[in-house]
C-alpha cells in the first residue's frame, strides 16, 4: 500500500537525518514519504495492517495448538514475519487469560468455617434470650453470614434450640493446638511476648521462631472476613509474576538435557515461551467454557466438566512430549527418556514454587 504513496523531493530522512536515495532510509528504515496523510490513506493502511496481524494471529493459533512443536521450528528457522513474535504472543495470552480469570464470576457455595459457626451461634443465643420474649408469637430471624435463618417461635421450641446451641458449643475443638504444636500463637505480638519471658535454654531456635512467626502471620490474615477473597484476588495478581520468573528455570533444564553446540539457551527460550502460551490459552479457554457451563442446571455436568479437565492435564502432558520429540528432532527412545525426566523435574519444581507462591501471597497480601 505503501508503494501508492509519492516520494518526497527533498532526499534527507525526516527521522535520521540520513541522505535517502531511494524510498527507504538505509539508516533507520523509513520511508521516505509525505509525514501528512489523508484519511483515506490512514483507512487503507490501518485495515492493510490489521488483516495481516489477523492472518499472522490466527496461523500461529493453529500452529500453537494442533502442530505442537511446528511454530518453534518455523520461528527459528526464520520465518518470523508470518506468525506473532513469542513474547509478544506470550503477553497477549498471559493478559486476556489473567483478565477472564479476574472477570469470572464464582459460582461455588460459601461454607462456614467451625470458627465461623459458633461466632453464629453465639450471636443466635444473645439475641433469642434478650432481643424476644421466649413466648413470642412471632418467629425470629437471625442473620448468620449472608442468609436469615428462621428461630421457633414457641417457648418449649426456643429452650430445646438452645440447648441444640449448647452442645455445639461445647463440643471439643478439633482445631485447637495443644502447646507443642506448630502454630500455636495467634499473632506475632503474642509470640513476642511469649518468647521474651522465657529462659535463654527455653526459647524457640531460629528455624522453629521463624515457622511460628510465619504461622502466626497467616493466623493474623485468617481472622478478617475476608480474607478469602483477597487471597483469591492477590493469589491470581501473583500468577503472571511467578510464571515469567519460572520460564527461565524452565529453560534452563531444556539446556541442560540437550547439546550446547547445537542448541543456544535462546532456542530453548522460544520453545519455553510457545509452551506456557500454549497452556496458559487452553486454560483460558477451558475456564470460559467451564463458566458457561455452570449456568446448566444438569446433573451430569459437573461430571464432564471433571472429565474435560483431566483431558485438559492429559493434553498437557501428550503436547509436551509431543512438541519436545518434533523440535529436537531426537530418536523416539531418547526423546521420551528426556522428556519424562524433564516433566517430572518440573512437576516437582513447580510444587514447590505454588507452596513459594502460596506464603508469599498471605505474607504481602493487603
């Protein structure tokens, strides 16, 4: 489209300052054409532009998900104006599944916690012996959490509900650490405390003060109300932070199982690269189609939602083998030999790097 376009008369790039003997800078690249344009010619240029990022975007979606392996080997063989650049493919899947994520509506049901209850159920005492009359004529509703639950209304009936209420109350705390157990102090202040009146020879050591120091952070957050919710929301803020710092690790393991001659640490970031989007859009997908799947009031969905997640994890897991054999072009025996190393080496690295994750989340989350 560019081509429509007449050359300037005057030879100086008006970027570089570069003397332009034909359409194109060969100092920086420019075109050398009039810096006004007509709304025509930005129309024609814009739609030019966009088609072929559509084309270039939608060819390396199919290559990314049916041709596992392919995109990588095309990349890297240097046809890299047809399909979108890695990072770039990366950052636009890593935003738009991150965005659904935040977007998503939860449909799960809200269940009290043993804590939470007997909060409740005090509150349901109080309130049926000094709020009514124990021979009212009308039934009392008490809000527990975000329902109205409906109290009897006759006295025999409010005398045997709090008894009911009574029983729960006593019964033992299943919860509650006796004093040699791990997260015993309920915060900081009281570990503090606790430890600055104790002997030199009775105090914690320093592993044991730092778990209970951390426990009782995470006992701190636990008490708010909503705590699952900000978990939740800083939990999934964290998630792009925690893969761009595992990717490399990722990587590294691929050259460490393959030839340093043949193959560059960057080869191996590409293909890392292509992997995680490869994840990261079919989880997008898998969790859109989840979503809209609650809204069916059947009894077997849930079942084949179940289903479809384990054929999600078994994908998973048949891409990356079948990716890693394409690309490195390897015999099939010591293809899956690396691969099954490879993908149970980060298995287990990714554990605990979720378990970092996790304590990092309750420890800063705001």
């Amino acid at each position: 489209m560019s081509g429509h376009s007449p050359i300037r008369q005057d030879k100086t790039c008006l970027n570089c300052r570069h003397v332009v003997e034909r359409r194109y800078c060969p100092n920086c690249g420019q075109e050398n054409t009039d810096s006004r344009k007509t709304f025509h010619h930005l129309f024609i240029h814009f739609f030019e532009d966009l088609t072929h990022y559509e084309n270039a975007f939608w060819k390396t979606i199919r290559h990314l998900l049916f041709k596992p392996g392919r995109l990588t080997q095309e990349y890297l063989s240097g046809k890299r104006l047809s399909y979108l650049a890695p990072v770039r493919l990366y950052i636009f899947i890593s935003f738009v599944t991150f965005f659904i994520i935040s977007m998503l509506p939860s449909h799960g049901e809200d269940q009290e916690s043993e804590y939470g209850e007997k909060a409740g159920l005090v509150k349901v005492k109080r309130e049926l012996k000094f709020d009514k009359p124990a021979d009212s004529t009308t039934a009392l509703l008490v809000k527990r959490g975000d329902s109205l639950i409906q109290i009897p209304k006759t006295a025999a009936e409010v005398q045997s509900y709090l008894h009911d209420l009574d029983s729960i109350e006593k019964k033992p705390d299943t919860n509650k650490r006796s004093s040699g157990n791990l997260g015993k102090y309920k915060t900081v202040r009281e570990l503090d405390s606790v430890q600055n009146r104790l002997a030199p020879s009775e105090k914690l050591s320093k592993m044991r003060y730092g778990v209970e120091k951390f426990l009782a952070k995470v006992h701190e957050k636990t008490d708010e109300e909503d705590f699952e919710q900000k978990f939740t929301e800083s939990f999934i803020h964290n998630i792009p932070k925690a893969l761009f710092l595992y990717m490399p690790i990722f990587a590294f393991w691929l050259w460490v199982f393959h030839g340093k001659k043949r193959w560059y640490y960057f080869d191996h970031g590409i293909f890392t690269l292509h992997y995680f989007s490869f994840m990261l859009l079919t989880l997008c997908t898998m969790l859109v189609f989840t979503a809209l799947m609650d809204w069916i009031a059947i009894d077997f969905i849930t079942d084949f939602i179940n289903l479809l997640w384990i054929v999600l994890c078994g994908w998973w897991f048949f891409y990356f083998f079948r990716s890693h054999s394409r690309f490195y072009g390897e015999t099939k025996t010591i293809s899956r030999l690396k691969s099954i190393a490879l993908y149970f080496i980060n298995m287990w690295l990714i554990t605990f790097f979720t378990m970092g994750l996790l304590a990092y989340t309750i420890l800063y989350m705001h």
